[in-house]
C-alpha cells in the first residue's frame, strides 16, 4: 500500500518539472507562442494548488481509495489526451486536467499512509519514504525530460505517466483498502460555498502570483488577482466560521502543530522550488550546460534530498522532531547562503552548484519529514485527507510565490542584461534572500512548533494498522 501512495505521489511531483525542458520542443512541434508554452507549466502549477484543499477534504467525505482512484485516473487520461495533442489548446486543456488530477491525487496518497500506520516511528518512517519519493520525483523531472525529450520526443515527457499510472492504478484496486473516518453516521455531504470560496480564491490568487512573471508586481494585470485572492479567502473564513459543517474547520488552522508546520513548510517550498528553478538557469545560461547536462548536474542533489528524508525518522529517535526540523531548514538556509556568496560567472560546478546544492537538497529532505509528521499527528483521523490536502497546498502555493518574488529580484539586479556576470549576480541574490528567509524559518520553528513527542501524546492512538 505505501508502494501505491508513493507511485502516485512520485507522479505529482515530477510532472511539476518534467516538461520545462521540453518546453522548446512542444513549441516547435504545435507552434506555441510565447505566452502559451508560459501557460503549459503554469495551468498544472494553478489548478493544482488551487483544488488541493478541496480534494483533500474529498478523501475525507467520500473515501481515500475511491479519491486516489479517480485521481490517478484523471491524471492519466489527461497525460495520455496531452501526449497525443495536435492543437495548443489541446495540450493546454490537458495540462489542466492534470492538475485536477493531482489534487486530488496528493492529498489521497498522504491520506493512505497517515491513516495506514498509527502514529509513531511506524508513521515517521513512511511520511519519510513518502517525502523522499516527492522529492526525488521533482529532482528527476530534468533528467527524466531531457533523456524522452533527446532520444524519444516530447510527448513521452506526458505519455510515460500512462504505463507507470496504469500499473499504480491496477495495484490500488487490488491492494488498498477503502477507508472514512467520520464517525458520525452522516452522509457525506461537501460544503460547497466554502469548496468554491477557496479553490476561486485559491486560483486566482495563485494566478495572480504567476502573472508576476510575466507582467511584473506593479501591474494590474498581477494586483487585481493578488487582491481578488486574498479577498475570496477572506470571504471564506467568515463563511467556516458559520457554518455547521465546515469545508476547513477553523480550529484545525488554530491548532499550533498544524498552523506551525504549514508556515514552516510554506517557506521551505518557497525557497527549494527557486533552487531547482535558479541552479538550473545558472547552469545552463552561465556554466553553459546543455540541458541534458544540467539535469545530470542534479544528480547529487537529488540522493541528497532523499537521504536527508531517509535520516530524519533516525534522528528523530533520539532527538525531538521539532529539533530535526529547525536544523533542517537551517542547513538549507546555509547552502543558500553559500550559493548567494559565490557563483561568479567564472565559476566551475563542484564549488557553485555541487557543495551548495548538497547542502540545501539534504536540508530540505531533513526538515519535509518532521514538519509533515507534525502537522498530521495533531489531526483527527476524520481530517487526514483535509490536513494531507493543507500540508501539500502550502508547499506548493509558498513555492508559486517564493518562485515569483525571488525571480523579480533576480531580474531586476540583471536590468535585463544577458551577460554571464549580470546573471550570476541576479541569481546570487536570489540565493542570499532565499538563505535569510530560511534561517529566519528555523528560528520560526524553534520558538512556534511544538515538539512533535508532546502532540502525539496529546491525541488517543488511532487504529491499530501496517503497510496493509
């Protein structure tokens, strides 16, 4: 069953990235403009983080095996319809349902794991797998890309999740059990002006984030989304507040584990999308990489990442996971710093992009598992999908926004100059912010996360459970 959830997860993830090299080959072959290959990565990053809280409380209602399942399903239809495209709109449209797919998908694969495993090192260990799967999904998506895009085409980079989710689909049918836990003999029932508050606030204001890059923060065209966004959630909380069953309970957002570890989170996904997104452009625009070799550049990065994940259930044996955490995100901070302090135009790889990049993969890996424990220990069984759904939205959002306001500042010390020296600067000081936004996100955790011990003890232990 944790083979399934991390299948699906290691979908999600990757096709976050996974098309951005093959972006000029798409353009090429459907003849997309400028502004339509932009809307290829940004229609998958909208949706999905826009329905993702929706979805999560999905897997609550109606149940985590029928929700993964229509996920996945999803996801793969709108792989295979974006494969085959013939038109730009039929890739665009596909890409967009991919999104859907996902949200529901992500939240349903945590939901299987935390809802599977009582909590404990049980638990601990396969949120680790769970992070470490992610993350290297992500951290493949260039490799991955490049080879399809080099010695196949670009539309494997979208056909290859058809086998790969057919397989994971076929073994959640036989292998994963239905599971809800609402426990009080009511019909499923979704509150839907809540579900439409916060996914069109959610859009919007992620929409709003993305237009940033393209039209700058001072445009309409980026503050009227931003404004809108932030207006709908608003409007959103005072609709929970009133309602007898809500979409987000509002004490779940009160409750310190769980409002703690999604702020920490939200700043770590802000800062470890912008490493993949700037290591990338400073390899191949600076280094001069070919894209093929700026995705094996990444290989060092991405075993990082997963033994970071695979260490932290040790670590957290024998120190607090809220201590795992802050020195998490304080070594990804520090490999920021060091990037933000030396990658000259003439650098070579080991000293601007390997020791940095180590240091902020296993970071980043450290700190995912222990913050994704926190917040799901604090939850009721009946609100796993929900939380599943906050943790991953978080994330994604804080990585949609990290991404924007880190690239205008890179741009804007470039002054739209092309030269290697110019981007290297940009791109240094995106690191520098980057680093003090992470180390002020380990004092963060230090003084506003609970221990993680001190949760656990707080909840009854749920049902008893194993790999099933």
């Amino acid at each position: 069953m944790a083979l399934v959830a991390c299948a699906g997860q290691f979908l999600v993830v990757l096709d976050v990235s996974v098309v951005n090299v093959a972006l000029p080959a798409m353009r090429t072959a459907l003849g997309l403009s400028e502004t339509g290959l932009q809307w290829v990565v940004n229609l998958y990053t909208i949706t999905f983080a826009g329905l993702m809280l929706l979805g999560g409380r999905a897997v609550d209602l109606f149940g985590r095996k029928r929700m993964f399942l229509i996920g996945l399903g999803t996801f793969i239809a709108a792989s295979l319809v974006g494969g085959l495209a013939q038109e730009p709109w039929h890739l665009l449209a596909a890409r967009a349902a991919q999104g859907v797919g996902a949200a529901v998908l992500a939240p349903a694969t945590l939901t299987i794991l935390t809802t599977s495993f009582p909590p404990g090192p049980a638990r601990t260990r396969a949120i680790a797998t769970w992070t470490a799967v992610g993350a290297g999904g992500g951290a493949a998506g260039g490799i991955i890309g490049g080879a399809l895009t080099e010695f196949l085409s670009w539309r494997w980079v979208l056909l290859i999740n058809v086998p790969i989710g057919a397989l994971a689909l076929l073994a959640a049918v036989l292998w994963v059990s239905e599971r809800r836990e609402r426990g009080d003999g009511a019909p499923a029932r979704l509150d839907a002006p809540g579900a439409l508050l916060v996914t069109l606030g959610l859009v919007t204001l992620v929409y709003g984030v993305v237009q940033t890059e393209s039209q700058g923060w001072g445009s309409p065209w980026s503050l009227v989304p931003l404004f809108g966004g932030l207006v709908l959630l608003g409007a959103f909380v005072l609709v929970e507040a009133r309602t007898a069953a809500p979409l987000v309970p509002l004490r779940l957002l009160a409750a310190r584990p769980v409002a703690a570890a999604n702020a920490a989170m939200f700043v770590c996904g802000a800062a470890m999308m912008s490493m993949w997104y700037f290591m990338s452009l400073y390899m191949q625009n600076v280094l001069r990489f070919s894209p093929m070799e700026a995705g094996l550049g990444f290989l060092a990065q991405t075993v990082s990442i997963i033994l970071g994940s695979k260490i932290a259930p040790r670590m957290m044996r024998a120190v607090d996971g809220k201590y795992v955490a802050m020195a998490g995100v304080a070594v990804s901070g520090a490999g920021f710093l060091w990037a933000g302090m030396g990658i000259p135009a003439g650098g070579g790889y080991a000293a601007t992009v390997l020791g940095p990049g180590i240091l902020m993969a296993f970071g980043s890996g450290l700190a995912a598992t222990p913050l994704t424990a926190s917040a799901t220990a604090a939850a009721a069984p009946s609100d796993a999908g929900l939380v599943s759904g906050l943790i991953n939205t978080a994330r994604t959002v804080g990585g949609a926004l990290g991404l924007a306001a880190l690239s205008t500042a890179a741009a804007a010390y470039a002054s739209a100059r092309v030269d290697p020296d110019a981007l290297a600067g940009g791109y240094a000081l995106a690191f520098r912010i980057g680093g003090f936004a992470l180390l002020a996100g380990a004092v963060f955790v230090l003084v506003a996360l609970p221990r993680l011990r001190s949760v656990a003890e707080a909840r009854e232990p749920g049902p008893r459970g194993g790999a099933e």
